[in-house]
C-alpha cells in the first residue's frame, strides 16, 4: 500500500514537472530520513483560515486546540481577524506526516469550512534566521548564500546544508562560524516539508479543508 509520504513524492513530481518547484525541490533528504526510521523534532507553524468564526469563541478555541495536540504546549496566535497561526514543537519520522497530522487535528475543532493557509518555516528573512541561530546577519554572510527568492525572503531549504558545515567549522574552533545550529535543528528539519506543503497549495493540488492531494485516490496518511 503507497503511504502518505509516497503520496506526497508524486504530487511534488508532478510540481517539478510543471515548473512549480525544483527537481531539487522534490526534497530527496527529507524522503531519505523518514525512510530510515530516525526520529527527529519539528518546529513548525500552519496558518489556518477561520469560517464562521466570533470573537467571543476565542478562548474556547484556543482551548480546544490545545487539547487536539496533548504532547505539545502549543503556542496560538489569534492576532489577526478570521486566522489562526499554530506553533508547534513534535517529533516524528517524516516532517510532512507530522505536518499534515497536527493539520488534521486542529481542522477537526476549528469551524467547519475553515482551512489550511500556508505552513512555515518556508520563506525568510536573513534576520529571522539569525535570530534563530543566535548569531548576525553579517556572520551569516560569511558563507556563499544562494540568490534571494523574492523581495529579499530566502528559501530556508535552501539554506539549510549550508549550516550543517558550520556545526562541524564551529566545532573545530572557527569563531567566525560560531552559532547555534543545533538549537535550531528542529526549525531547519521542517523547512523542507514546509515548503513542499505551500507548493502543493498553490497549484492546487492539496485540498486545504480535507487535505487530500488532487488526482490521488485515498486521503494523505499520518
């Protein structure tokens, strides 16, 4: 039986094959590392729309959700009129499962017709990711960055292998690649799923209400 993560490796196939995302894009890390049974952490946000949904019900919401993800203190965001943004810290195996099951969850209590919007880490700015791996943005510099995606927002995917090298360059002593990549493993992990996550939305092949993807005869399992 093909499981969610095979699922989700055609899907992006058929984005690579229509210019959505990179050959590179297809994420063969993240594939290989859900292959190998190695559990890992993910930190992770989805951004979800609200329907139907009034401000006296916000506390009782942000209850409920807490109550659909009962291994994590989830961080709940309810800023912005008729959104919720849900920051999650799990483990797993595979980052698109973890994703697409903590997605589920929040969906089953949320108003019906509300949906899934976008997941994150995904696009970012030079300062956010230093302040994630406790460093400047000038120290970052120090390393071939690849070309901003747009309006100066960089692919965190993208950036990820590069880090793996300071790990190893700050362990032997370079103070010029001192920073805290460690820490910020879980956010690196999820930044490939993420990204694959919103590629599927905007060409529309992942129903963002029952988060099936298009053309795939059964729903995308955890």
């Amino acid at each position: 039986m093909t499981n969610g993560i095979d699922r989700l490796h055609e899907a992006s196939l058929d984005l690579a094959r229509i210019g959505q995302l990179s050959v590179w894009g297809i994420f063969m890390q993240v594939l290989q590392s859900s292959q190998s049974g190695i559990e890992r952490r993910f930190s992770f946000e989805l951004s979800f729309v609200l329907s139907g949904f009034d401000e006296p019900s916000q506390d009782l919401l942000v209850t409920e959700i807490c109550n659909a993800i009962p291994e994590d203190d989830p961080i709940i965001g309810v800023g912005r009129k008729g959104q919720v943004g849900v920051m999650f810290e799990l483990s797993g195996n595979c980052a698109e499962d973890v994703m697409l099951d903590a997605a589920r969850r929040v969906l089953a209590v949320l108003p019906e017709g509300s949906y899934l919007h976008e997941a994150n880490p995904d696009l970012v700015s030079l300062q956010e990711v230093a302040n994630h791996l406790a460093t400047t943005r000038q120290n970052l510099r120090l390393k071939n960055l690849p070309a901003p995606y747009t309006g100066g927002l960089f692919r965190l995917s993208e950036l990820s292998s590069l880090f793996e090298e300071h790990i190893e360059s700050a362990r032997q002593g370079d103070k010029r690649y001192k920073m805290n990549v460690e820490d910020a493993l879980g956010w690196l992990n999820a930044s490939f799923a993420a990204q694959r996550l919103n590629g599927l939305i905007a060409a529309g092949l992942l129903d963002r209400r029952t988060l099936k993807v298009s053309g795939l005869q059964s729903e995308v399992q955890s």
